[in-house]
C-alpha cells in the first residue's frame, strides 16, 4: 500500500516514523510520502488561501493549488500501484462521514491512499466534488469536535489502516479480541504486574490459569463496559454474535437476547395503563403452560374467569394481596409475573395439598410467570424471577418479612422445571390444580427468600 499526506505543516506528520508504522515504512510494508502543499504555489508568498466568496470569517483553501497538488501526487500512486490499483482520496473534515473501524478496514483494502489535509476553514468544496469523478472520496471526521487543521485527523487515519496491513503489528491475533472487532464489543480491562498495586488487586480469576474461566470473565466485562459506555453498540449486536453464557449478564444488563439480537428490557411495577395489554398477554401465554389433552375451552374458561382486564384491573387495586410485575422489551409488553401474599403472617397456602409440603411462614405464591413464546429463551423470564423475588423479600406482613415464595406448575411442563430447578427453587411436592373443571396434577417448588437460621 502507499499513503502520501498533503500539508502544509509535513513536520507534523514526523510522528509516522515512529513505532510500528516507522517499523513498517522501513520494512517495506508501507510506501509513504508526506508532501508540503505550498511546493504547488506560484506566487512569491506561496499563497495556499484565500476569502470565503459569499463573505464570512476565516480563509478558504485555494482549489487551484490543490488541483495540481493532487493531480502530481495521484500520479505518484499510479507509478507505485499500477493504473488498476484502487485509489481513495481522504479528505479530513469535521462535517464528513465519522471514522469507524469497519471504514478503516475498507481502506485498508485500497491501494493508494491520499490524505488531503485542510487548515483555516476547510478547502474548497470543488476539489472534493472534482475528484468523487475520478477516485473514490472519502471526506471523514474522527469526531464531534473542531481541530485546526487535519494532520492530526491523517495521523489517526494512518495509524488505524497502517496497523492492519498484513506483518505491520507482530501478533496479529492481537487484533482479533480489541474493541470494534467483529465481537461488536469494547475490550475488557486489562492487567499486567504487579498482582497488587497500590492497594489494588488484579482480579484472581486473571491469576488462576484456568482459560475457559479467564474468557468468561473477560467476556462479561467486555459486555458490561460496552453496555454502560456503547449501548447503542450492545444494540447493534446479531444474535450470532452472542455466545452461551452472555444471555445472563446481558439480563444483568438491562438486555434481553432475543432472536433479533439484544433489545432494551425493563422489569416494572404493572399501572393501570398496562391492564390491557396485560390481559392479552395472559390470555396468548396461559395456554403455553397447559399440557396438550386440556380441552381449549376449559383453558378459555380459566382466562376469563382469572386473567381478564376486570381481574388485573382488582389485582392492581390490592396491592397488599398481589404484586404484579411487567417486562417490557423494546417499549411492549412481554411477559409478566402474578404474585399472591399472604394477608396475615401465618396465612398457609390455599389449598391443603400445598399446606402440607409447604410449611415456612409468611410464604407467598408466584402464581403467574409467563414470557411471550416468540422469545421465549432471551433471559426475560429470569429478569421477571430475580426482580419479583426481590420486590418479595422487600414485603413485610404484619411487620415479619416474607419467608418463602412457592409455585406450582404442570408436572409435565419440563421446560418450567428445568429453569426453576436452575434459578434456586426446590421441588418440595404435589398439588392438584383445576383448570376448568378438570383437576391437573402440579408440581410444587418452593424459594427461600431470607436464609434460615442453622
Ligand atoms: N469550518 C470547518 C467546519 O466547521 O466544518 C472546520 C474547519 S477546521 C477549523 C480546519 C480543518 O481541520 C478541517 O479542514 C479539517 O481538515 C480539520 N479538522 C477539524 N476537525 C476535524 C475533525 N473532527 N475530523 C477531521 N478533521 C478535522
């Protein structure tokens, strides 16, 4: 590849002998030249400016200097590269495109790299649009601030496509795991000697040598950082990008991980506004959890009777008996948890069959948690389960803080039993419960919301 700067400050660009793209010019890697603009003056003062026509403050850079500046300078690319070789034209400019990875490592595909820096208020808009006809033009801001000039917008252009071109840095696996890589994330923090310093220690997964340990935390880092500095890269991400075990913290996060990639999620107490909404979702996600030889009609008679608007509207006017939770992902209802507390400290269960195996007190009952089936598997029913448990163990009845929380759910229904098993609830029993008439056998799980006293 060849680069070649044009300024009027060359000096500036000296920096470019130095480390690894030096290293590269030296090595043969890079062809770089750096040019001083005023060599293609004519007049005694090596004029390069002039008035903005129209009026206005500042000088303008003169289009006539700058023409037979690049049209030499082009030239120099054709020799090195070939009439074939692909030429771009960089023009550094805080009204161009912002300068991104995925840009840099287009350019590094180009064969002749041109950087037209600008000083006083830019150059004339002509050179750029004369030469779009001829080369690509590429006019580029490294960022939402003003600079004086744009040897310093080259140096970061050249810095970034210098370090890509194949032998220029010495590991290139190096580059594989940085920030805006194809992982779409920031990199994790990093670490060297000593372990303990200033009072500060290394964290010890980074001292244990076990890999697959150090990746996962390495990983979550790298996710909570892109999530709290770069969310709007955390939304960028494709499903295919996520790995096992990110589905977690992203939930941690405030994320879901649909299908469609991560999506903003929220857990919240249910207002009046939702009830609507509210009762559809119940009514699409009850039957989910209904084993199949449930007649549809007695499924139906059981939405009506407890999942209706007029219901929700009763739940959410009683908020000492029920707690109502709502995920909201993307702005829309997608799932809900429905929890009963007891009215008195020693009110058991209920129904007798769960008195018996559930015997802690004050206890609660998750009654309802259901997530819309098309994400299903995003992390929303977990975000649902760690807020509800919280929002329980905040509760107090009659002064004495909830004990437990139990739940029953269709002993068929394995995919309830695998993540209630995996979220900390035990298997504590049977019940029977009636769905329109007909007496279903559950499956009782009971959760401890404060540790017992051993
Ligand atoms: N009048 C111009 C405007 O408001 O867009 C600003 C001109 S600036 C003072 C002078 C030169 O600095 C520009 O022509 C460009 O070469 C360079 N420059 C300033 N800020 C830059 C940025 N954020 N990215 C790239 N180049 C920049």
């Amino acid at each position: 590849m060849r680069i070649d700067v044009v300024t009027i400050f060359p000096e500036y660009l000296h920096a470019l002998r130095l480390s690894l793209v030096g290293k590269a010019v030296e090595g043969g890697v890079l062809a770089l030249g750096v040019h001083d603009l005023r060599d293609w003056t004519t007049d005694r003062h090596h004029t390069v400016d002039d008035t903005p026509l129209g009026g206005g403050a500042g000088m303008v850079m003169k289009p006539d200097v700058w023409g037979r500046a690049l049209e030499d300078v082009l030239a120099l690319g054709v020799s090195h590269c070939g009439p074939e070789g692909r030429t771009v034209l960089a023009i550094p400019t805080p009204s161009g495109e912002r300068l991104d990875q995925r840009r840099v490592e287009d350019l590094a595909g180009a064969d002749h790299l041109v950087i037209a820096c600008g000083r006083y208020e830019g150059i004339d808009s002509r050179v750029a649009e004369h030469y779009a006809r001829r080369v690509e033009v590429l006019e580029y801001s490294i960022g939402d601030y003003v600079l004086n000039g744009g040897e310093a917008a080259a140096l970061v252009l050249v810095e970034a496509v210098a370090r890509l071109l194949p032998g220029v840095v010495g590991n290139p696996e190096s580059l594989a795991e940085e920030s805006h890589g194809a992982a779409g994330l920031l990199e994790y923090p990093v670490y060297t000697r000593p372990p303990l310093w200033r009072g500060l220690a290394v964290p010890d997964v980074l001292l244990s040598g076990h890999h697959a340990r150090i990746a996962r935390w390495r990983r979550d880092r790298a996710l909570e950082r892109t999530s709290a500095r770069r969310p709007d890269m955390v939304a960028a991400l494709t499903a295919s990008q996520l790995e096992r075990g990110d589905r977690e913290v992203l939930t941690r996060l405030g994320w879901a991980a649909t299908p469609a990639g991560p999506r903003p999620l929220a857990v919240r107490h249910a207002t009046g506004d939702d009830v609507a909404h509210l009762a559809e979702l119940a009514a699409e996600t009850f039957p989910l959890a209904c084993p199949d030889h449930l007649p549809a009609e007695d499924v139906a008679a059981f939405v009506r009777a407890n999942l209706s608007p007029a219901r929700f509207r009763e739940y959410l006017a009683d908020a000492g008996r029920y707690l109502v939770l709502v995920a909201e992902l993307d702005g829309e209802l997608a799932g809900y948890t429905l929890s009963v507390l007891p009215r008195a400290a020693d009110e058991p269960p209920y129904a007798a069959d769960v008195e018996a195996v559930v015997t802690v007190r004050p206890v609660a009952e998750l009654s309802k948690i259901y997530v819309r089936e098309a994400v299903h598997g995003s992390g929303i029913s977990q975000a649902l389960m760690d807020a509800t448990l919280a929002a329980l163990a905040a509760r107090t009845v009659e002064g004495q803080p909830l004990v437990g929380v139990w739940l029953g759910t269709n002993a068929r229904n394995r995919r309830a039993h695998t993540f209630y098993a995996r979220t900390g609830w035990e298997l504590v029993g049977t019940r029977h419960f009636t769905v329109g008439g007909r007496v279903e056998d559950d499956a009782v799980f009971l959760r401890r919301l404060v540790a017992s006293p051993s």
